[in-house]
C-alpha cells in the first residue's frame, strides 16, 4: 500500500449520538485513512454501540457518518462499503471457509463468480488448505482469518474491527496482533478498532479514543494518554499495560 494508494481511500468523518439499553452514547471523530483509530474502554461503555452504528446495524438518534464526504446516514449496512469484523467473528456454521469468504461477493455477483473471487483471498490469508472446513473445525486464529479476510473480499472503503483478540487464547494472541496489523496496513483505508486492551491498540495505531459510559474522556497518541491520563481508569489501564 503505497502512499498514493492511501491518499486515494476515502475518509471517515463520525458524529455518532445513539441510545442503547436507555443510555446516551456520543462519540465524534475523523478517521484518515491508512491512520487507523482505536476506540478503548471498559466493557459497557458503549464502544460496540459506536461501530454498530457506523455499520448500520444500529440506528442514529442524531449526528452523522460520512465516508469521503458522502452520508451514508439510512443506509442499509449492505449499501454502506464497510467491512466488520465481529467479536466472535459470525462465520456461518454450515458454510466452508470458501463460501463463507464468498459471501461477501455474493451481493454483487453468482455463486459461482462469487467463489472464484474468493480463491485469491485463501492464498492471501493463509487459508488455501482449509478453504472445505466448516467453522466448527478451525482454531481461534484460523477464524479471525477467515472473519478478516470475508470483510475485506466485499471492497470496503471502511473497516471496523470489534475486539479481534478477545476469542483468541493467550499464547496466541502476539502472533496474531503482529498478522492483523500487517493485513490492516495492506489495506490502507480508513480502519476503527474497538478494544480494552493497549496492547492491541498499540500493534495496529498510535492514535486512540477513550470512550467511558458513553462519552469520550480522552484522546490523543497513546504516549500522551499515558503522559497526562485524564481519568482514573485510564491512568490504571495505562499502567496496568506496562507492567
């Protein structure tokens, strides 16, 4: 992904106001792309909220989203160019890791023209040898593969990836950072991670949101959360991160 190449994807503007479960959640911010944002907090916050509502799949109470200017504010997720990457990553059960990459293309294209599109991204992902397995029969880090790489086969001009580690076993986990990371600068658009973990932010970007109960409290590098933390839990995650 050259610089050219970055310069060429779309932006992400987001001035996010949404209710969820009764409560107000608020988050405003800009994504450039190649320059991905992490959006970290404690559990509840509201930062799955946020990217649902990027995605479509929650609706707006006010504000707007905006990818390279253009309001994408009532469309339907699948009008939207976005690529989401879930929590526990939603593969179908009773689709081959080839047919479930497919199904990203299947919006656009057959079957059969939707499984040929698909091949490439095996390769790409590591996945060729396990492209007939169900995904009862992958490993937590071969699923974040096939997650990632069905995300990415729909052309997105945004990616959202929703605590990508958290399914992921410990011992793994290094690993798989390192490998997301490598995939996102591939990518080279406009890219939000949601997480509570430092670590992870810190493999993909060094710019981050703090979102607590349902505002944001701080934002910045996150050398300078770290210099000046404006909230006690961010003082604690911080230090807790350098243990």
């Amino acid at each position: 992904m050259t610089a050219g190449d970055a310069a060429r994807r779309p932006a992400l503007h987001a001035d996010v106001r949404v209710v969820r479960g009764g409560s107000p959640i608020t988050a405003a911010f800009d994504v450039a792309p190649g320059r991905p944002l992490a959006i970290i907090g404690p559990n509840g916050a509201g930062k799955s909220s946020v990217l649902a509502a990027l995605a479509g799949l929650l609706p707006l109470a006010a504000g707007t989203v905006r990818i390279g200017g253009r309001s994408v504010d009532g469309l339907p997720p699948e009008h939207r160019r976005i690529g989401l990457v879930f929590q526990d990553y939603v593969l179908f059960p009773h689709l081959t890791v080839l047919d479930n990459i497919a199904f990203a293309v299947r919006m656009r294209a057959s079957r059969t023209t939707a499984r040929t599109a698909a091949e490439p991204w095996l390769d790409r992902y590591g996945l060729t040898a396990l492209a007939h397995r169900r995904p009862g029969e992958l490993s937590g880090g071969q699923a974040q593969r096939v997650a990632l790489a069905r995300a990415l086969a729909a052309e997105p001009d945004v990616l959202l990836l929703d605590e990508p580690m958290s399914a992921l076993d410990v011992e793994v986990r290094a690993e798989m950072r390192a490998e997301l990371a490598s995939h996102v600068r591939e990518f080279g658009g406009a890219t939000v991670l949601v997480t509570h973990s430092p670590a992870d932010a810190a493999a993909l970007t060094d710019s981050a949101l703090v979102l607590e109960s349902g505002r944001v409290t701080q934002r910045g590098t996150l050398a300078e959360l770290r210099a000046n933390p404006a909230t006690p839990y961010v003082e604690r995650l911080l230090e807790a991160s350098s243990d």
